[in-house]
C-alpha cells in the first residue's frame, strides 16, 4: 500500500533520489574501475557476471537478451571476451548449426578471485544489518533489477520521448 504524502516522506523521498543517483553513479565508476583492471570495457564484465549465473553454454542470442544488447552488439561483445580468453565458441553438440558460448573456468576462477578481494570489504558493510534487514536488502535489490528492466524497455522502445 502507497504511503500517504507528508512533508517528511517528501524530505525522505528527495533524499532518496538524491542518494539513488549517487550510488548508481558510484557503481557505475566502480564497474569501469574493474573493467579497467581487468582490461575490458564494463558492459563485458557484467556480462560476464550474468553468464556466471547461466547453467552452462548459451547461444550468443542469449548473450543479447541477458544484455539488452542487439545480436550484432552481443556478436561483438562475445568476439572481445573470446579474444580476452574469458569465453569460447563451440559447436552444440545436439544441433550443430547452433554456436555456444562458454566460459573457460580457469579465467572466470581469476575473475572470482578479484571478486573474493573485492567483497571481503563489501561484505564487511552487512555485518551491521540483522537478518531481516539483508533479507529486505535482497528484495529490494531483486525488485530494482524489475524494475529496471521495465525501465530499459521504455527507454529503448521510446516511451518517455
């Protein structure tokens, strides 16, 4: 149920807007801080974080629709990890006129170990919720990436011009 205007929740949800635009601005910058050590471009490291989460190969189709990317954009993506070493191209042995894309474990486990480095101090930073306070952190992290979906539809599909 909506919460009913006051002149604090009009405070709060300005503050709130504010701080949305600085924590997505500070993860953007924070994604190319990682894109730049790992020497690629930030849209294939969180690429690479999406096909992390697959179960097993996809199709470069897939690439495209985990991305939001064209299959010509997502064609070229995967030709930059493939040329990192971060994935390959092979055959689908049950239709071989399909072409998957997999991940090559050694170089996603050195992907995983800067992650590992990365969120020992992330990780410190929950300590100070209870456990009810993560599980309200986790649905409103999954309820952000709803939304925004929602959100790259309309802009791509020019709803908002």
């Amino acid at each position: 149920m909506p919460q009913k205007s006051s002149a604090r929740r009009d405070a709060l949800m300005t503050e709130l807007y504010g701080e949305a635009r600085r924590y997505m601005a500070s993860y953007a910058l924070f994604n190319q801080a990682v894109a730049d050590h790992l020497g690629l471009h930030p849209t294939d490291v969180q690429c690479l974080n999406l096909l992390s989460l697959e179960e097993g190969a996809v199709t470069t189709g897939r690439v495209a629709e985990l991305t939001g990317l064209t299959t010509g954009s997502a064609t070229r993506l995967v030709d930059r990890l493939e040329r990192a070493g971060y994935v390959t191209r092979e055959r689908d042995t049950e239709d071989r006129r399909r072409v998957l894309v997999a991940l090559v474990p050694e170089r996603m486990a050195e992907l995983a170990a800067l992650w590992r480095k990365l969120n020992g101090t992330w990780g410190t930073m929950f300590d100070v919720y209870s456990d009810a306070e993560v599980a309200l952190l986790i649905a409103h992290m999954r309820r952000t990436v709803e939304v925004s979906a929602v959100q790259i539809e309309r802009l791509r599909g020019g709803e908002l011009d």
